[in-house]
C-alpha cells in the first residue's frame, strides 16, 4: 500500500513496489514484507510473494522471520544499553569478563588477552570469520557451551590490525559479556529487558516461542553460481532457533513492524516516547566510521566473483554505514554516508538515513547467495533513496 507522505514520491515507491514484484516472479526470492517511511510516516507498506513458494503460503504482514544476523543489531543495542550505564567500556576485555576465553594452552593463546569489546564491535578481533562458533550447528543453541568452545579457538590475526566481518565468533562473545556485565541469568530475557520491550517489540525475540510458529517464515536456501553458504548452513537453523535458544549473532525472530519500530527508534536518535533509551552521544560514535579505509576480507571475497570494486568496510561501533563511493552495497550509493543499519544473510536488511530522514525495513522469504543479495539491496535501496524529494 502506497501513502501520501510528504516528501516521498508516489511514483518513485510504485517503482520499488513493482520492482520487488518482478524479482520475485522470475524466482530471485520467494516472497517480502517491506515499511519505508520519511519523518516517521510510512509511504509504502507491502506484502508480496510467499512466506513459502512450496507451499503457496503468502506473505502477511505478521509472519514472523528468523532474521539471521540482523539478530546482531539488537545485540549492539544491549551493548550501547551496557556502555551508558556504566557496566562495559569499549576497553573491557574479553577475558575482564569471560576468564575461560583464554583456554588451557598459554602458547595458543597469545594475543586473545588484547581482545576488547571495541575490536568485537568493529570486527577486527582478528578471530575466525567463520559461521561456526567453535561448535557444529546442532550445538549453537547453548550459549554457554558455545563461550567453553571458544575457549579453544585461536587468533588468526592481531587484534586491530585486520578487519574482516565475523558471522558468528565475536557477537556470541559481546552476547556474554553483556550477560556476565548485568548479571543476568539469560541473555534472551536480558534483551528482552533492556530492548524489546522498552521500544514495544512485541514479536520479537531471541529463540522462536511454539507459540509464533504458525507464523514462521521457514529458511529456504537459494543456490547462486558461487555461494560461500550452502544449504546445511542455513536451513538447519530452522531446528536450532528453537523456542530456548539463545544465538545472540543470528538467534533472533521478528516481525517487518517490529524491526520497523527499531529503526524508527534508531532514526529519533534513541528516544522512545519522551525518554532516552540509547544515549545520542553513543548513538553518535556507532554511526561514525571507526574502521577508516580498511578493507572487509569477507566483502571483498563477495566482491571479487563478480568482479567488483573492493569495497571499504565502513563499520561504526556495530552498525554497517554506507560510506562514500560506487563500490556494490548493501545501502546503495546514494544514501548519505552516515546511513547506517544491519542486515541478514541473503535475506533481511534495514537502514536509517539521518540526512534524508528516511527509514527502510526489509525481510525476505528464500536466502539468497550473499553476492546476488547485495546486488537485490543494492537496487532496492536506490530506488528508496531515489523516491526521497
């Protein structure tokens, strides 16, 4: 549905609209449940597609989805949650609040002990960029058996010196210490606390209720021509995000109206109501550049099979900024620098641009390969940033 807002074009949002309807009729997708607003007003609200193609069964506005590691920005509002209260620093070390990460071996664990929660937030922990955290995907769900394993993971390389996006490793590792900082005896119902419930999120959680599973979106992989995920990565996790699960780098479940509500909280600079849940000083410092001109390992892997221009990694403290150049991404390259948001493997995307004012909220049905992903992104964030007038 398309609304009059002022300052959105009509035209512009039929285009979007139309554009979404034809990816998914020629099976880039399966279906898609899309909110862009400007100053808060919603322009365009739509449904499109399957929640499952297999089945025929069509997307609505309140299926549920498992948003992968979208999951990880409401991770980071924990984080900046822990940061304006006292409980964490950017400098707190890993190992100040999670002794066990060095391990058993002194000689295997040399450089883990400089690791800090600024180089989690900005993914120069130098810890593997894998999507296995230490345990086989049937074993995710513990998160306290996941920080034992992690106890015998090595630094790859020095911390700070290297930016490479981390899947899995260094969001379990900020999950914990947020938990062990509060001490909370969970970190789902900790987020729940401190974020869901707070902004209104009522569909959103870490671990998917029996309750909502009616209403679940299933992960479907979509193969591509050189996917670094396969199927076994993704759809097993339909088992594994289960109702106890805590995965704090892709456990999460929501819905388009709650990661739209996030978004809008993000876009007001933190204020819920007439309150301050995000401190804006610390909003201000997620939303800069922390990582200068240095180069994501992972994204320019993706970027060299398709013969792409390498691109910067423009992260801030946990967010993914837009940054400045022509380079593939996910905000496309007319959204202003400063743009910030987080996405979801192949699948989810939400962004806030702070010139325009514009929010842009997107979950998908069938997990793309994470190239022709940026690609679909890349395309869709254009034309919302193109229907701001």
């Amino acid at each position: 549905m398309i609304n009059d807002v002022h300052g959105l074009s009509p035209k512009a949002l039929a285009t979007l609209e139309r554009t979404i309807q034809e990816d998914i009729e020629r099976g880039a997708y399966d279906g898609a449940n899309i909110i862009v607003a400007r100053h808060g007003e919603i322009g365009l609200q739509g449904s499109y597609g399957y929640a499952e193609r297999a089945t025929g069964r069509p997307t609505r506005r309140d299926d549920v989805y498992r948003i992968l590691s979208l999951s990880k920005a409401f991770t980071n509002a924990a984080v900046y949650r822990a940061l304006g209260e006292g409980k964490l620093m950017l400098s707190t070390r890993v190992v100040d609040l999670i002794p066990e990460f060095l391990g058993d071996d002194p000689f295997r664990a040399a450089r883990k002990d400089k690791i800090n929660l600024a180089h989690l937030m900005t993914h120069r922990a130098g810890m593997p960029a894998t999507p296995n955290p230490g345990l086989p995907p049937e074993r995710f769900g513990k998160l306290s058996d996941v920080i034992v394993a992690l106890g015998n993971v090595d630094v790859v390389n020095e911390p700070g010196e290297n930016l490479n996006y981390s899947p899995a490793i260094n969001h379990a590792l900020i999950g914990e210490m947020v938990r062990r900082a509060y001490g909370a005896d969970s970190f789902r119902d900790l987020v729940d606390e401190l974020v869901f419930t707070p902004v209104g999120m009522a569909r959103t959680r870490f671990g998917l209720p029996r309750a909502w599973a009616d209403n679940a979106v299933p992960l479907k992989f979509i193969p591509g021509k050189d996917s670094w995920l396969g199927p076994e990565e993704i759809e097993i996790l339909n088992d594994v995000i289960s109702e106890d699960a805590e995965l704090p780098w892709v456990g999460a479940v929501s819905t388009i109206d709650d990661v739209f509500a996030f978004a809008e909280m993000l876009r007001r600079r933190g204020l819920v109501g007439d309150e301050h849940l995000l401190a804006p000083a610390i909003l201000d410092q997620a939303t800069t550049n922390q990582t200068g001109d240095m180069v994501n390992d992972l994204y320019a892997m993706v970027a060299a099979t398709r013969g792409w221009e390498e691109p910067p990694g423009n992260i801030g403290l946990g967010f993914a900024l837009s940054g400045t150049g022509t380079h593939a991404s996910f905000f496309g390259p007319f959204t202003s620098p400063r743009t910030h948001g987080g996405y979801g493997a192949g699948s989810s995307l939400f962004w806030v641009d702070p010139v325009s004012d514009v929010t842009f909220s997107f979950l998908s049905s069938g997990v793309m390969d994470e190239a022709d992903n940026v690609a679909r992104f890349q395309k869709l964030s254009t034309i919302a940033a193109s229907a701001a007038v």
